[in-house]
C-alpha cells in the first residue's frame, strides 16, 4: 500500500497514513470536510506547523517549564486513573449463554406490537375529500391524488405515513386505519387536522423479536449494568482501603 511522504519537518515525516489517522479522529460531519483536497491540505499544513511548534519547543528546553511541568502531571493523574478504572471494567464480562437466557426469561419484553402501514390524504373539507375519492375510483391513483391534493407533507411521499402502531395517531384516524381491509379507501374520517382518506397498504401482526435481532441489544445493556455495579464496588473499597475526609 502507498504511504507517499507528504511534508518534512525538521528531519521528521509526515506520511499520507498520518494524515489519514489524524482524519480519523474527528467527529464524521468533519471528517467528509477533511477529506476534500482543500480539507486535506488545510490539515496537513496544520499538522506541520504543530510539528515545528514542537521543533520550538525542544529548542526552548520548555521540557523544564513550570507550566509544562503542571501540565504534564494533570495529563499523567488522569492517564493513569482512566487506566486503573478500565483495567476494572475490561473485567466485567457477558457470555453469549447468559445473554441466551435472559433473552428466555424475558421475551415479553420484546413484543412488537401491531402495526399497520397507510397512506392517507388530509383536506379541509368532508366535500373536497368525497371529490377526491370519486376521482381515485375513477382511475387516478391514491398516490397521484395525494399529490395533487393533500395538505399534509408526507403528500410528496404520495401520502405515505409508513408504519405505526395503535396509540400513535389521533383516536378517529387509528380506529379507521386498524379496521381497514389493504387496498381499501376509507370513507372521509374527521379529526382535528380536518377529513383524511386512509388507504392502508400492509397489516402487520404483532410478533415477537427474534433472538438474532435483540442479543446485541440485551448484551449491550447487560453489560453496562456490569459495569455500573464493578464502578459502584471499586468506589466503595477505594474509600475503605485510602482515608477520604468530606469537608
């Protein structure tokens, strides 16, 4: 694999894998900035002149400085106490087994309820809204009417809503969304947002997650339990084992 020298500071080189790992680490909204060739040589540049601050500084025997000095300690209580804690939590573990199992011993925890996936159209009035469905009977398609005629956004998704499930809509929309036969259009139904036509496109039956799609999920949260339970623990014998005076 290439790795071109790009710049030479001072006898010490700035390869295009440095670049690429200085890149990495930031935030992915600046990284897709860092990444265009103005982004990379805006960094590079910024790479070198750190590297002559540093040239600088060696020359300057800042090493000895006072502020250094502070400073470096500050860097090394806290290198060292983040150490000490993750040597602690790297022994926190959950095997597959136990995720298993507790996946078993609680599945209704991960029932998916049911849900129904409809376009609808929204008007202002009952009239305009039995207009509209004359001419979807007539031929023009749901989706082209909803275009047409919709003052919802989603009108520029032809009206779609996509999934749902009871208690997320307004009372009248979901009792005539859940009733619906797919394929159907439903008779103009009245909320406080004004007279929809409801076409419902799939029903889905309630179910429960497969093991497959929730074990990350479960181990994930095992875990920080874990971990939430060794930090509480090393807490409390820290404080038995070193005097602590609350002032």
């Amino acid at each position: 694999m290439q790795n071109d020298v790009l710049a030479l500071v001072n006898g010490i080189e700035i390869k295009e894998s440095d670049l690429k790992e200085a890149i990495n680490r930031f935030p992915q909204d600046k990284r897709e900035q860092l990444n265009t060739a103005e982004g990379k040589k805006y960094l590079l540049n910024e790479m070198v002149f750190f590297e002559l601050a540093y040239s600088y500084a060696k020359d300057e025997n800042l090493e000895e400085d006072e502020e250094y000095l502070k400073m470096l300690e500050y860097a090394k209580r806290d290198i060292l106490t983040q150490t000490a804690i993750s040597k602690v939590m790297n022994q926190v573990n959950v095997t597959d087994k136990e995720v298993q199992d507790y996946y078993e011993a609680n599945k209704d925890m991960y029932k998916q309820p049911e849900k129904v996936n409809a376009k609808h159209i929204l008007v202002d009035s009952e009239e305009k809204a039995k207009e509209i469905s004359k001419e979807i009977s007539e031929g023009m398609s749901f989706e082209k009417a909803a275009q047409k005629y919709s003052t919802c956004p989603s009108k520029h998704e032809g009206g779609n809503l996509g999934e749902f499930a009871r208690g997320q809509m307004v009372p009248e929309f979901e009792k005539a969304a859940f009733s619906l036969d797919i394929g159907v259009v439903s008779e103009p139904v009245k909320t406080e947002f004004g007279y929809h036509l409801i076409k419902v496109e799939e029903k889905i039956e309630p179910f429960i997650a497969s093991y497959d799609e929730v074990k990350d999920s479960i181990k994930g949260g095992l875990l920080q339990e874990r971990q939430k339970y060794e930090y509480s623990k090393f807490d409390k014998e820290l404080r038995s084992k070193y005097k602590v005076e609350m002032k």
